[in-house]
C-alpha cells in the first residue's frame, strides 16, 4: 500500500520510499567513511589513510554535503509520525529507549572498540598512518585525548532536536497555518535553501563532523533545518509530488554547485560563495533523493526492508569494524580500489551477519528496533 498524499497523512500506512531511503544512506554511510581512507584531503588526519585518489575526494565530499541532511529529514518525518500515532508520553518512551539508551549503552563501546583496534594496529601495523603514528606516539606517552561522541553524534543531536521541536511546538512556534505557506514548492525550492547559508559559512569546507561534547549552534542551523522540514513534510507529501517538475531543475543545480565547491575546496575560512554552494547542493540533492525515493521506491522490497532494518546495527558498528579491517590493509601494496571494495563489502558483512545472528531476534534488536513479531 502507498502512502497517502493527503495533506493529513495516515499514521497506519507503511511509508516504504522513507524505509528505503534510510537503508540507501545507510550503504551510502559506509562507503563514505571507507572512500576516506583513500581520500587525498584527509591523508594527514583519517586514522586509516592509506593509498589516495583524487576522485575519490569528488565523491566523499559530495555524499556529505546531503547524506546526514536525508537522514535528519527522514527522522523529522517520523517524529510526526511517531507523535501523532502514540501521543506525547510513549513518543518520549519510545525516542528514549530507540535514541538516547543506545547513544548511552554504545558510546562508551564504540570508543572502546576503537582504542582496542588503534592498540592493536600500534602492534601489528609496520606501515601506519601519519594520523594512526601521532595518536599510538599520544597513547604511549599517556596523554589524555579528549572524549568526544565519534560518529554517534548523529543521535546526540537528534535528542537535542527531538527536545528543541517539542519545546517550539508546545509554544506553537513550529506548526499552525503559516506553516502551509513555507510549504508551497515555490518556497522550497527558492527560500529554503538560502537558511542553510548562515551554517555553511561559519564552518570550514568540507564541514566536520560535530562530534565534541559540548553542543555547537552550526548543527542547528544546518540539520535542524532539515530535521524541522521532516516535521512539516509528514503532513504535507503531496508537496513531493508537487516537486516532481522540479526534479530535473534541482539535479542540475545541486551538480552545477558542486562543481565551484570541489573546485574551491578546502577552504579553512568560510567563504559566501562557498556557503551558497554547500546549501544550494546540500537540499537540492536531498529533496531529490526524497522524490527519487517517492517515485521509484516506494513499494515494499523484502531486501531493502532488511537493509532498512539492519541499518541501525551497522550504524552503530560500521566505525570500528572498518577501522580494524583498514589497519589490516595498510601493510598491503594491493589496488587501492581493490582495497576500497574489500575494505566496504567486509564492514558490511560483518554488519549484516551480526546483525542476523546476534541482533535481530536478541535484546539488542529490540532495544534498536522494537521486539519483531
């Protein structure tokens, strides 16, 4: 069954072009961390550096300027969802027990499980990383290196999100009938993506992951953004079809932006044109991956579902198993491509098989995605 595209959705229907989305990005997620091994601009600073090419930096920084922004806007959307189908009290159950216990539970874990691996490549590892020497020089001196939330920033923010949302509609400032006219493709299209200008310009090009402890405001200004719109669009999906002429507009400048920002980047100071370009391709490619998504995934597929299911798992895993598996490599003079294929296909295998005997029918599963049937 589709989604409805009434202006009131139906919190009963399966919504499968979102389900599908998130386990894309999921996939997208680890090739983009496993690309960065390989990327020339990171050489000096990724743990795992090895081997580099150019055009993987094209790719890297271009699935990062809207692979996060879909997954906030996938979460937003189900917020609503959420919200509306359980009310108040078990959507802070559930966002409880599904975002902020795993954040808890596996922060400490993921760390962990990176230290043991930067201990062990430190061991066996003849040929390190400039990145892998300096931190193995830092850990034999015993310096204390600061503790930060690694790439499970995504749900640090997402609570922040999920209490800045509740807060702004308690207050009525995040729905009511003006929110019909931010609303309107026009709007969309042509305003909305001048708000992420402000965000882009006050971090470097590439922008980092947010991952320090201590909340930035950037984050707000750039995914709560696209977290805020998930919230609206819920209740709005006939405005995806009512992007569908723009498809082709929004592919070509979300390229066409991309274009000046690779050839600009890195930039250490922020720049407006550098800032423009970033948000121009950051939503346009994210809303052309939702109506990509609403026109050509939107039906149930049995192995995407699964993907989609196992894709918290992976996510929460995907960092320190590739790590493990790219130390292994870096003493190896194999194809750098050869390296990039096996370093992804094998995170995601571990991903998937635990995920499949150790997860899916276990607590964990149900503390990730609910007990199954």
């Amino acid at each position: 069954m589709k989604p409805s595209t009434d202006a009131v959705a139906d919190p009963a229907i399966r919504y499968h072009y979102m389900d599908n989305l998130r386990a894309l990005a999921m996939l997208t997620g680890v090739v983009f961390h496993a690309s960065l091994a390989h990327s020339p601009m990171l050489h000096f600073f990724w743990l795992t550096a090895d081997q580099s090419a150019p055009v993987i930096d094209v790719f890297a920084w271009f699935s990062h300027l809207f692979r996060m922004p879909v997954f906030f806007l996938i979460a937003g959307f189900f917020a609503t969802f959420l919200l509306e189908k359980r009310g108040l009290n078990r959507f802070l159950l559930n966002r409880t027990l599904r975002v902020l216990l795993p954040f808890v539970i596996f922060l400490p874990l993921v760390l962990w499980s990176i230290v043991t691996g930067i201990e062990w490549a430190a061991d066996h590892v003849s040929k390190p990383s400039p990145a892998l020497y300096f931190i193995t020089q830092q850990m034999a001196a015993d310096t204390e290196q600061p503790i930060n939330t690694s790439h499970l920033w995504f749900l640090y923010y997402l609570c922040l999100f999920y209490v800045a949302w509740l807060l702004l509609r308690g207050l009525r400032l995040a729905m009511g009938a003006w929110v019909q006219h931010l609303m309107r493709p026009w709007v969309v299209v042509f305003i909305m993506p001048l708000l992420l200008i402000p965000a882009f310009y006050s971090v470097n090009a590439p922008h980092p992951a947010p991952e320090t402890l201590q909340p930035l405001l950037w984050p707000f200004g750039l995914y709560g953004v696209f977290f805020l719109f998930g919230t609206w669009l819920y209740h709005h999906q006939n405005l995806i079809q009512a992007l569908y002429r723009y498809w082709l507009w929004m592919l070509l400048a979300g390229l066409g932006s991309y274009v000046y920002f690779a050839y600009r980047v890195p930039a250490a100071e922020g720049t407006w044109l550098m800032a423009i370009a970033e948000s121009f391709t950051a939503w346009y490619m994210t809303l052309v991956c939702v109506v990509a998504g609403h026109r050509w995934l939107n039906q149930h597929n049995r192995v995407v579902r699964y993907f989609a299911d196992a894709s918290y798992w992976i996510y929460l895993i995907h960092i320190p198993v590739l790590f493990v598996v790219q130390f292994a490599l870096l003493d190896l003079a194999w194809n750098l491509w050869l390296e990039f294929f096996l370093s992804t296909v094998i995170t995601l295998g571990i991903g998937l098989l635990t995920y499949a005997l150790l997860v899916r029918w276990s607590p964990i599963g149900w503390l990730l995605n609910g007990k199954r049937q």
